[in-house]
C-alpha cells in the first residue's frame, strides 16, 4: 500500500511537470518575444498604440490582485479542476496574437492573469499533497526541470522560425502561435491524467504550522491567507517573493528585447532572442534537476547555501549584463549606438547567451527552494501560502514590466541587485528558524 502510494504520488508529480511544460512552452516562449512581436505587427498597420511591456504588466497586475481570490476557488473546485479552468485561459492568450486586436490583447491579458491566480495556486497545493517532508525538495525540483524544458524548446523553435529576419511577418507569426496554441491545448489535456488523493492518504504529511485546514471554504481560505500574511515568517520570505519577480520580468520580458534591440549583434539579433531563451531554459533545468536529486542533502545541510549558490550566480549575471549590453536596449532599438549609451566593452553575442544561462540558473535555485521551504513549513495550507507567494512575486514582477518601458538597464539592473541582497538575507533568516525550530520538535511555527 505504501509503496503504491509513494508510486502514485510520483506519477502525479511528473504528470504535473509535462502538463505545465507543454503549457508554459506556449506561455513562456510567447512572452519572452511578446514585445518584439508586437513591434512587428504594428508595421503592419495593427495594434497602434499596444505594448507587449503594458500587455505583460496587465497580466502580473491582475495575477497579483487574483491570488486573494484563489484559494477560494481551489476549495470550491479542487486542484486539478481548478489547474484545468487556469489553462484555459492560457489557451484564449495564446490564440489572441493569430489575428492581433488591441482590444483581444488587453482582455487576453486580464483573462489570463485570472487564470494565472488559479493554475499556480492549485499547482503548489497539488504539489504539496503528493509530497512528504523528505520529498518536497526533490518533487519540488523535479517538477521546477520538466516545466523549464517550456523555455528550452520552445525557444528553439523561435530561433528556428525568426533566423535571419530583421521583422517578423504575418506569416511566420501565424504559424507560430498556431503551433504554440496546439502545444498549450495538449498540456491541458494532460491535466485530467492526474489522479487525486484521498484525505486519508495525508496522514503522513509533516504539519509545522498552525494546524489541519482541511475542508476549509471560501471565506476560511480568505480568511486564512490574511492570517499568514501576517506572520513575521511570511512577511520576511515577501521579500525574498519580490526578489523573484523582479527577476522574472527581467528574463522572461527585458532581456530579451534587449538583445534583439542591440544592433551590433547584426542580423542574427532577433533570432538570438530565441537563442537565449532557450539556454535561460537549459540553467532552469541543469539547476532544477541538480537540486531534485540533491534533495537529500538539501534535508541533511538546508536550503541556504542553494539560496547563496544563485545569489552569487545571478550578481555575476548582471555585472556581465551591464557591461556588455547597450543601456537603451530595453526600451529602443533605434538609439543603441555606443556614442548615446556606451557599454563597457563591444557587446559579445557569446557573453549575452552565457548571461542567459546564468539567469536560468539562478532562478531554479531560488524558486525551488522557495516551494521546498512552503511546502515544508505549510502543508495544510498549502493553497494560502501559494497564494501569497504568487501575489507577492507576480505584483513585483508587474512593478517591473511598467518601469520597463522607461527605466535604462542600469537602473534596471540596480533594482534587482537591491533586491537580490534583501530577499537573500530574508530567506536565510525564516531557513535558520526553521532548522532550529525542526531541530528542536516544535510542531508551530509562526
């Protein structure tokens, strides 16, 4: 019985990874060539007035405001089901860009960020349900590996489709999305595979908080997530969230740009877009599968030096950015010339992709060991404390995205360093008190 169970428990852990892997290739890919597409489009006549930067601050905007909502809708509906009405509305984004409208866009944007509340939350309760103490850190590993694979092939199937153009055309974006909407509809079909468990099978769940939250309604979940907002352990962890989401605006949505923006990289410029997509993929992966098989000396040695690992990676990633990249390429290509915004030495392809690697591999090291140390300290309230992470990380990562448009790399880059220093000194503080606290027998804390 045990050993179906902990079988049982897997399948659904690697069932959820390709799910969302086929999901967010679509998601992922898209919004990584968002702003450069819309660019593009609007030399066609279409879309006057849109931004992919406005476009993608929508959806963290509305994503952020939503996760106070979505516990409620995953007690009503349930993880799986509620994971499936999520996807959906990834599937309606993706289909907006076949035939672009301002007015399809900005309600893609607000339909997905809806979604978006409802997917991440009901995943990190799904997650947390089919794990135990000593495998949350390599189930939450695993599933990080497969769902970056999104940014590895997918990527590579845009610098396939965008080599040697200088814009892309109606064509070449069509059959883009086609095939992007096709890959997102399987990952949600892939959704139903899942098998839920039975209350029963949670006995074995390690509780370090306030207690069973089982059977809670929609107003005890609300109810609840206000209730560890305010704890001191969640209020320090939000700035290791806000870390995360400044970050993931910069690597999923500036960086990007900035590389097709930067003319010294010639005609290879916008197809080294996908490129570095899929090398930020190839980081998430190498670091996520490094930390799911390391999951138990992560148990036996803690999570900080995993954290401290990606503080270090990613300081070196944006010192490397700084001087290699034009301090424009965020927001034009028309002024990237080294008499306006000099870069310290002559922007190198090869350095802007390692950069890209880097980037990837820093994020697998903070947001694994984020869900490692919520599933630990929270398992019956799972879906609150999801909730909370993804409101803090999606409403920085929104904050992002909106001074994207006017900020310069360097100031850019300025904030993420700040950042990156005050959320790694916050983890390292809730990880201490943890281990003392787990060390030491307590069953609460907070």
């Amino acid at each position: 019985m045990t050993v179906n169970m902990a079988d049982m428990r897997t399948f659904n852990v690697v069932v959820l990874g390709f799910s969302f892997m086929f999901i967010f290739t679509a998601f992922q890919t898209g919004g990584m060539i968002e702003q450069t597409v819309i660019q593009s489009v609007q030399q066609e006549g279409l879309l006057e007035g849109a931004s992919g930067y406005v476009s993608l601050a929508i959806i963290y905007s509305v994503f952020a405001l939503a996760n106070w909502g979505a516990p409620s809708v995953v007690s009503v509906f349930g993880p799986r089901c509620s994971m499936v009405i999520g996807a959906v509305m990834y599937c309606l984004f993706i289909a907006v860009f076949i035939y672009p409208m301002v007015w399809a866009l900005y309600l893609g944007s607000v339909l997905i960020g809806l979604g978006a509340a409802v997917i991440w939350t009901a995943q990190g309760s799904f997650l947390t349900t089919n794990s135990t103490q000593e495998t949350i850190g390599r189930n939450s590993g695993i599933f990080w590996a497969l769902l970056q694979c999104s940014l590895l092939f997918g990527n590579i199937f845009v610098w396939q489709e965008f080599s040697g153009k200088e814009t892309i055309d109606s064509k070449t974006r069509i059959q883009v999305y086609v095939v992007l909407l096709v890959v997102c509809c399987v990952g949600t079909l892939m959704l139903f595979v899942l098998r839920n468990r039975r209350p029963e099978d949670r006995s074995d769940l390690l509780n370090v908080n306030s207690g069973d939250q089982a059977g809670e309604g929609p107003l005890q979940a609300f109810k609840r997530s206000i209730q560890l907002l305010k704890t001191k352990e969640m209020l320090l962890l939000g700035v290791c969230f806000a870390y995360t989401g400044f970050e993931l605006t910069f690597f999923s949505g500036v960086y990007g740009t900035c590389i097709g923006n930067t003319r010294a990289f010639g005609e290879e410029a916008k197809s080294l877009i996908g490129i570095s997509g899929a090398f930020i993929g190839a980081g998430e992966i190498l670091g996520g599968a490094a930390f799911g098989l390391g999951g138990k000396l992560t148990n036996r040695h803690g999570r900080d030096p995993i954290i401290l690992f990606g503080f270090i990676v990613h300081m070196t990633a944006f010192y490397l950015i700084y001087i290699n990249l034009p301090q424009s390429s965020p927001i034009s290509e028309i002024v990237t010339d080294a008499s306006y915004y000099p870069v310290l030495i002559h922007s190198n392809k090869y350095v802007a992709i390692l950069c890209s690697f880097l980037l990837g591999l820093g994020d697998s090291s903070f947001n694994t060991q984020v869900y490692s140390i919520l599933g630990f300290m929270f398992p019956e309230d799972s879906a609150p404390a999801f909730a909370l992470f993804k409101f803090v990380q999606s409403l920085t990562a929104a904050a992002g995205f909106f001074y994207s448009k006017y900020l310069l790399l360097q100031w850019q880059l300025l904030i993420l360093v700040v950042f990156g220093v005050a959320g790694t000194l916050a983890f390292f503080e809730v990880e201490w008190k943890t281990a003392s606290a787990s060390r030491k027998g307590y069953t609460q804390i907070g």
